[in-house]
C-alpha cells in the first residue's frame, strides 16, 4: 500500500502545531499548544478518520506530559494543571476534560514551568 503525500488532516479547530496524538479506545486525541481534539475512525478508506463534533478542549499542552492510562489521557495543561480526557472515574457517562491535580501539584510544575523559562 502507498500512501499519497498530499493527503493530510490538521487540526481543526485551532490548527497550531501538533504536540502528540494518541489512540483511546476507538478515537484518536490529537494534542497541540492551544487545544486537543478527538477524533473517531469512519471506516471510509479515502477518509479514515474525521473531527468528533463537540470534542474540542480549548486547553494546551505541555509537550511530553501526555500518556494513555486505561481509557483516559492524562495531560499536563498550558495553565499549569492535571487532566483527564476520558471517562471520569466512577462515572461512565461523565465522558470530558476533569481536572485530577491538587493546588499543591500545580504551584509545583508552574514553578518549574517559570524555572525553564529563566523567570526564577
């Protein structure tokens, strides 16, 4: 199988620069600096996959934070903060972005974010 060079998605709802994808379940996330999206397999061979309506974070990613853990990613916001893309535990229709880190937790990595900037 060859695969055309010209055939290609972006993002779609903020389409800057694509930090990491991953698959969930039967989707794809598709991580970048100012949002996240889904994305879901059509079965269409010309078109495999298409944006999930009503899936897109308006939250960034911090490069190198994202990783699949059961049916969720967990992923280290632009703000500084912890979250959840899937199912929140204990609720199998709460299907969202949850936030799973404490205060404690996210003084601590925007500390380190102002450390790699040269700000502290």
């Amino acid at each position: 199988m060859t695969i055309d060079p010209t055939n290609f998605f972006s993002k779609e709802s903020n389409p800057g620069t694509i930090v990491d994808m991953h698959t969930v379940g039967d989707q794809v996330l598709i991580a970048g600096e100012g949002s996240t999206e889904n994305w879901y397999a059509t079965g269409n061979f010309d078109l495999p996959f298409a944006p999930q309506e009503g899936r897109v974070y308006r939250r960034g990613v911090i490069e190198g934070t994202t990783v699949v853990v059961g049916d969720s990613l967990i992923l280290v916001g632009d703000d500084g903060v912890v979250y959840e893309i899937g199912y929140q535990a204990g609720q199998a229709s709460a299907w969202g972005v949850h936030r799973i880190s404490t205060n404690g937790i996210e003084e601590r990595i925007r500390t380190q974010m102002r450390r790699l900037q040269g700000l502290l």
